[in-house]
C-alpha cells in the first residue's frame, strides 16, 4: 500500500506576500483594483453604521454621558450600578444601584420561558399540518402567515382594542358565557399574560413555521416507508424519524426565538409603556428608557452590552446542549 506524504508549505510571511502581489498580471491587478471599488460601499457602510456604533457604545458604556456634554470616563461605574454591585465590590460602595435591572431581567426570561417552548411547538404542529397535503393547504398556509405580515405597532393596537376592559371583544364574548373578563392589558395581575398571547399570535405561524415546513419536506420518503415496514405507527415515526432528521431546524428555531423573546421591546413600548407596576418591563423597553428619554446615553449602553453578553451566553449554551440531541445528516 502506498502512503502519500503532503509536503508541508512553509508560511509565506509579508515579503512573500507582497512578492506574489507585485507578480501579478497587469490584468489581475486591475480586476482586483475594480472588485474592491465595487465591495467599498459595502465595506464603507460596515465600517460607519456597524462597527462604529459598535466600538462607539463600548467606548459610551465606560463613560457618563448625557448627549448634550462631553463623555466623563468613569470605568465600569455604569455596570456597577446596573448589576447593583457597589455594596460587593470594594471601592464602589457610592455607587447607586438601579433596582429596576433585575426586574427587567427577570420579566424578560418570564415572557422567553413562556413564549419560546410554546410558540415553537405550535410552529412546528402548524408545518406538519401544513405537511399534509390536505386540501386548501396553501388557503391555510397564507391565513396561518397574515398575522406576521401585520406591523408589531398595529397588531399591538389591534389587540389593545380587542382586550378593552369595558368595549373589548374578548370580554364581551366571555361576558357572553357568564365569565368576568380580567383587565388584560391594564392590570398587574394579567398583562404578561396578554403580552405573552399578542406575542405568540403573531409569531407561530410566520418565518418558524415556514422555516419547519422546509425542513419536514426535506426527510427522505425512504425513512418513512423503511419505519412503516418495521410496524412503527404514526407516533413513533414523528418520535423516531421525523424529529431526528429536523432537530438542525429545531435548535435553529429556537435560538431565533430566544434571541427574538429576549429582544421583545414593541409589544410593551406600544402596547403597556413597561407597567402597570412594572409588570411588563422588559430589558430591552429598559435600555430604550434610559438611553432615549432619561438621556443616559453611558448607562444605557452599558445596559445594551450586558444584554449582548447575556444572548451570546444563552446562545453558547444552547449550541452546546445541541450537541447531545441535535443530529445531523452526513455527519461523524
């Protein structure tokens, strides 16, 4: 048997480089010259309106800055004081904390742990329906998909008419059957609950389901016909073969749905204004608030890096659970 032996290439290092640079064909060197005059508004509009505001929040985030003066460096003062950290660590005991922090925190993982397992199964109970092949599937398929084309502010307003206390269609309908209507989005007790449902009537069945339905058309016939052969029933082929072959679609699925719960700002911006009693203060309504109507341009965006960190721990946490259930086609 004949083993072949690659022949490392040493690195070229910077000479080398430009040595192979200046052997370039006359004809190269102007096709490269026009590839990147075509890729520089591109590179430009990268470079001013991503990485600029990037590196300018961070800068900001270290800084007490109210937009009409200068940035006044103070260092971490800014996440101190919104992770209420100046009683722990020493040096910072002047530092006053900002209490409503973790009660953002804690209502936007209340409205993530909610919408997110929910809002992602009925995603996918929607594509297999969808996957049928039933009559009217495509009438169904654009019904299930209007309510994600309807403007977050008008599906909120929608709502807010339709969960009136007093006017409301909704109570009126229970009213109808005897059942006393709650406050909805008006009170403490019940607006995440109604916060949760605008949520999920707009979401189930939009980009997910679509996104579902390409994946469950994508398992092999074959897997369906070898398990049905083997006296598998409808249940243990969905368990067994169907979730399997989609579960790449499920975890991508679901880190949208994390990142986007996490993100959730219109639905309580437009809808409750964070109340009553701080009951829908989401994170992201928190950074909105301090940043663009108190004009805590530091504070704010040291809150923004704080929410950047938490969703890409929550993301690395997830990419690594996938490891032990995700499957994937073709892989070792």
């Amino acid at each position: 048997m004949t083993v072949a032996v690659r022949e490392r290439t040493p690195g070229l290092g910077l000479a080398g480089v430009l040595s192979r640079i200046l052997k370039r064909s006359p004809t190269e060197i102007r096709e490269a010259t026009w590839g990147i005059i075509f890729v520089s508004p591109w590179i430009l509009g990268l470079i001013l309106f991503t990485l600029g505001p990037i590196f300018a929040s961070l800068y900001f985030s270290l800084c007490e800055y109210d937009i009409l003066g200068s940035p006044k460096f103070i260092g971490v003062e800014n996440y101190i004081a919104a992770l209420n950290l100046g009683q722990v660590i020493p040096g910072f005991e002047a530092v006053k904390g900002d209490r409503l922090t973790y009660t953002a925190i804690g209502k936007t993982l209340i409205y993530a742990g909610v919408t997110v397992p929910i809002g992602t199964m009925g995603s996918l109970l929607l594509a297999i329906l969808l996957n049928q092949g039933l009559k009217g599937t495509y009438l169904f398929r654009t019904i299930f998909f209007i309510p994600h084309l309807i403007p977050s502010i008008a599906s909120v307003y929608l709502w807010k008419f339709l969960m009136h206390p007093r006017i409301g269609f909704v109570n009126s309908f229970l009213g109808a059957f005897g059942i006393p209507g709650p406050g909805w989005l008006n009170d403490p007790k019940s607006a995440m609950a109604s916060v949760i449902i605008i949520g999920l009537w707009s979401s189930i069945g939009g980009n997910r389901m679509l996104i579902f339905l390409a994946g469950l058309q994508g398992v092999p016939q074959e897997l369906y016909e070898a398990a049905e052969l083997d006296g598998a029933g409808s249940w243990h082929r969905f368990w067994h073969v169907t979730l399997p072959m989609i579960s790449p679609t499920v975890l991508f699925n679901v880190i949208l749905g994390v990142i986007g719960a996490l993100a959730v700002f219109t639905v309580a911006f437009a809808g409750t204004r964070g109340g009553p009693s701080y009951a829908t203060w989401f994170f992201a309504l928190h950074i909105y608030r301090q940043a663009f109507e108190y004009f805590r341009m530091g504070y704010g965006s040291a809150l923004a890096w704080i929410y950047a960190v938490g969703v890409l721990t929550f993301t690395w946490l997830q990419l690594r659970a996938s490891r032990s259930w995700v499957f994937y086609a073709g892989g070792n």
